[in-house]
C-alpha cells in the first residue's frame, strides 16, 4: 500500500533525530521536544507547479508544528499535510 | 436511492481497515481509532475539471478526521464532504 | 403568497423521510435524527448559471444540518439556504 | 427627513404579519416569534447593479434575524442592511 | 488643527438628536440610546472615486453603532470610521 | 542605528500632547488618555504607490490604539505599525 | 547541517541587544524583554520576488514577537517566519 497525496498535499514521515551539540554530545531523541524533522516519503501533482522544483521525495524537511493530519498504514506512521506546512529544507 | 453530489463534492462511505503491523499481527477494527479510511461512492462534476482525473469512485482515500456531513440512506452511513478534505488516494 | 428566493439562494421543505434498513423494517420519522432530507420549493435566479442545471424545483436534497433560515408562510414552515449548503441530490 | 442608503445598503420596516393557519385561524402578531417580514423603504446606489433589477421599493422581503442596524427617525423604526441579508421577496 | 483622513476613512463629529415623535412630542438627548447620527467633517481621498460622490462634508449621516476610533482634538471629540461603516445619508 | 520598515510600514514616535479645551486651559499629558498621536519617523517603500504621496515623514498623525509593535532602539521607544493603521493626518 | 526556507520564509538568528540609553549606560540583556532583534541567517526564493531586494543574509532586523517557528539545528536556536512577520531592517 502506498500514499499518493492529492492537490499539493505532502506525506512526510517524523524522524527521531540525534542532536549533537556544537561542544560534540550526543543527545538522544527521548531528551528532546516533539519531533519537527521529517522526510519526504510522497508529494501531490501540485508541489512541483511550473517546472519549478520546490521538494523531492526524500528531502529532510522542517515542518511546522500541530499541523498536518497524522494516519497509520501497514503500522507506520505517517503525516499528511499542506506544502505550506513546510517551513525549509535541510541540505 | 443514489446521492449525486453537487459541486466538488465527494460522497464516501468510511470503511473498517485491518490494520496489519510489520511482523503481521492483524488488529482487528474494534482495537483501533476512528477510522479515516473510505471508499469513493460519487463524485461531484467539479471534482474532475479540466480532463484532469483527480478521484475515481471505487478510490480508497485517506479524509480528514472531523470533516464532512454523515447521511444515512437505506439504512447505510454516507459521508459528504468537499474534495479539499480528501488528503491521499490509497494504491 | 409565495417565496422568490435573492441570488444564489434556495427554499426547501423539509420531508420526514421514512427510513427502510436493509432487512426491510420500517423507522417512521419520529424515530430518526433531525431530517436532513428535503424537496427544492424554489430557487434564485444564480443557482444555474451558465446554462449548467444544479438544481431544479422539486429536487429532493441533502442539505448541510444547522444551515439556512427557517421561515413560517401561509402556516408552512419553509427553510431558505444558500447553494453551498445543499449537499447533494438523492436520484 | 429620509434615509438614503449607501452602497447595496437597504432600508426596511418591519411589518408585524397577521398569520393564517391553514385552517383559517387568524394568530395576532403578539402570539408569533420575532418577526422577519419587511417593506422595502429605500435601496442603495448598488442593489440594482448592471440594469438587473434585484428589489423595488415596496418589496415585501424575508430577512435574516438579528442581521442590520435600527435606527430611529422621527419616531419611527428601520433596520439598514446589507443586500446579502436580504433573503427572498414574497410575491 | 486639522484632521485629513487617509484613505476611505471619514472624519464625522457625533450630534445629539432632538427626536419629535409622530405626536409632536420632543424627548431630549438625554432621554436616548447612544447617538448614531452624525455629520461628516472631512472625508478621505479614496471615498468618492471614479468621479461617483457618495459623501460630501457637511452630510448628515447614519453610522454603524461601535464602529470607528474616537480622537480628541482641540477639546472636540472625533470618530474616525470607514467608508463602510457609514450606513445612509439624512436627506 | 535608523530604522528602515519593510513595505507599506511606517515607524512612528508617539507625542505626549498638551490638550488645549476651548475655553483655553491645557491639560498636561498625564491627565489624559492613552495618546493615539505621533510622529512619522520613517515609511517603507509600498507607502507612497503609484508616485502617489500619502504620508511624509515628519507628519504628525492618528493612529488605532492597541495595532502596531513597540521597539526600543537606543533608548527610545518607536511603534511600527501598518500604513492600514494610520488614520488620519493633522494639519 | 544548513536550513533552506521555503516561498518567502526567513530563518532568523535572535540576537540579545546590549542596548545603551542616551546617557550612554550600557543595560545587558538580561535586564531586558523578550528580543526581537535579529540576524537573517537564510532567506527563501520568494523574498525578494521581481529583482526587488528586499532583503539581504546578515541584516539586522526587527521582527513581530511571537511569531515563527523556533527550530534547534546542531544546538544552535533558529526561528523560521514570514516575510510578513519582518518589520524593518537596522541600518
């Protein structure tokens, strides 16, 4: 089973992430606030308008927190919400 | 009886997913949330504009929790609700 | 007397609908939710528009629960609601 | 002293209706709710727009409760509202 | 001191309305709900566009009741209000 | 340090007026409301559109109380708000 | 690890003012309310639409209180905002 979102709709899935600090230490994910990190697992027909890239699948996002629609499928967990839930890309 | 849905709107009818985990325990329906899986039963004539194919009745769709007006007719639940609160086609 | 409903609204009548399950008993009305059930009286002269039919008089309709104006004419109790708050009409 | 409404403004009064039963029983104006029954006494620049003629002067109109202002003026009440809140013309 | 409004704003001075009811009998300010009539003192750029005059200073008016920001200026009070919020003109 | 705002902003300084009644007596600030009048120390370059002039820096104008930022730079207080803020200019 | 902000958002860097009042004593930011001055760190490819720079990565600025997102990346506290939720740049 696969998710294919409509209009410009994203599926993202939250990651745990490690946070090192800038001093080298680890924290692990259980120390932190909600997750706000998430990969791009699907995006809608009307993400990428006008030839104009804007996300890819698999692209590290920061999405904005309390937004989205979260759903359950084949036991993972995934959130659905609008592109403009996106706030930037981590390169 | 048939409801024909006018404008963009999108008549489903909800159904009771069996929720399967990655090492293949099966949950029965009762054991989980309110569902926001459903069937498309019919579909408004401004859901498919401009010969683009957005829906299909037989889709299974991911909706958004709360959204919608609940029918009941001949005895089964409908649902309306707009195209904008249909997230994700299942494939 | 009789109701001209302003541009894109509509008159309804709301109907007790019977309601048949499907091992065939009958619900009289009295048993049943608020009607959400009712027969097109009258509409604006912007409902069809474009020479596209929506709606014609004597349509029976699913309207939006909680919507509309009721209204008392001749002893008849008539709802006047906007298009967007008809859902969809029953064939 | 006359008002003269602005924009799609429109002045009413509203007429205490006499209501008939069908079976011919006169109810007296104090046995009825609020009343939603107006004259039109004066429309603004903007409610016939477009050589469409929408409501006269004279117009018996439905009304949405509680929408519009009062004013008084000599001794005598009006409400001033918008077009929009001028629901149908009962002919 | 001047006030010269920005836009679609209108300077109005709020006046105290000697009201004579249809018998004669004149009931004084004092006596009323909070006044509604006014007279326009200025008026802003964008209220009589496109050649079209829908105020002018010195115009007795009907405003919106809560509406509008109160200034004091040289002793003498002030409101403020949108074009909008100027309900009909007294003839 | 200067401030520069972004768009149709305008940064003003407030001004303690000295109100004068008409018999003459000044009443200093501190007898007085909160004061709804300033200065214009800088606007943003979508203040003055269209080669159109709606506000000069050195303007004393009114504005609506409670809308707009308070800012402290080099020990003094300035308010960034909206030109929409902005109602009305004293001559 | 570097943030790329989406359409016309801003990831900004907060920065605690020492700020010295015009007798020219230093107050440090602790003894001071919440900061809303800032440094642009990354700008998104909306933000200065039309070759209009409207904005350049390392100016000062000054934003709206409580807007944003705060995000931690690699220990260090960034906050993700509309264009809209910039005030003015320091010069």
């Amino acid at each position: 089973m696969k998710l294919k979102p409509l209009g410009d709709r994203v599926v993202i899935k939250k990651i745990e992430a490690e946070e090192t600090t800038k001093s080298g230490i680890v924290l692990p994910g259980s120390a932190k606030e909600k997750p706000q990190m998430a990969e791009v697992v699907a995006i809608g027909p009307d993400v990428n308008r006008d030839d104009k890239t804007v996300l890819n699948v698999g692209d590290k996002v920061i999405f904005s927190k309390y937004s989205g629609n979260e759903v359950k499928l084949d036991g993972e967990e995934f959130t659905i919400l609008n592109l403009s839930d996106i706030l930037a890309v981590i390169e």
